[in-house]
C-alpha cells in the first residue's frame, strides 16, 4: 500500500462519507414530526394489509 501514490486520500474520504451519514441522519431523527413517527411505528401491528396465502 505505500507504493501506491495518493492512497491516503482514501481513509479519509472514508471517514468524511461515515460521519456525513451519521450527522444527517441523527438531524433527521431530531426533526422528524411525532405523527409520522407514530404512524410508522406502527406499521408491523396493522393487520388490515394481510393477505391470506
């Protein structure tokens, strides 16, 4: 891997990707509206959408 020119970019490109994610997605956890937040939580308890096989 020294050999290899530039590669050092490389780790840090990594960690900037890693980090993005988190920080956007806690932001949106933070906004996120409580109803909406309800209504998804509960979606697997919604018996109405079954289909019987």
């Amino acid at each position: 891997m020294e050999s290899i020119t530039g590669i050092e970019i490389y780790p840090l490109i990594s960690l900037l990707i890693f980090f993005s994610f988190f920080v956007i997605l806690f932001w949106w956890v933070i906004t996120a509206k409580k109803d909406y937040i309800t209504t998804v939580s509960q979606i697997p308890l919604d018996n109405q959408n079954t289909t019987d096989l």
